[in-house]
C-alpha cells in the first residue's frame, strides 16, 4: 500500500496532514487511465519507490 497521496494539494498522510486511507493505482490498463485523467497532475506518470530509487542510482 502506498505512504502518501499523490493528488496535488492532499497532504494525506504527510508528516503534518492527516492519516488517511490511500490506494495503490490499479494494474489493469483501462482502470489506470481513469485514475490518471482524475487525477489533475500533467505529465504524472506513477511508479513505485522502488523502480524510482533504481533509476535515480542508475543516473549518478
């Protein structure tokens, strides 16, 4: 399950927001592009910390 909420101006579960229940973006495809366009952020392309960790390593 995810930590934070990605949706511009939430601060859900940030260190100084409140704790709410947040969700991981689903896998299926067309469930993903729903969720995408909901969410108002241009060019926001979801990952995990993992994947993200390993290609900002990978550029050092």
């Amino acid at each position: 399950m995810p930590n934070k909420c990605c949706v511009p101006g939430c601060t859900g579960n940030y260190k100084t927001g409140k704790k709410i229940q947040v969700f991981s973006f689903p896998k299926d495809a067309e469930a993903l592009k729903q969720w995408l366009r909901a969410i108002p952020r241009k060019d926001f392309v979801p990952t995990s910390c993992t994947k993200r960790f390993y290609l900002d390593a990978s550029e050092t």
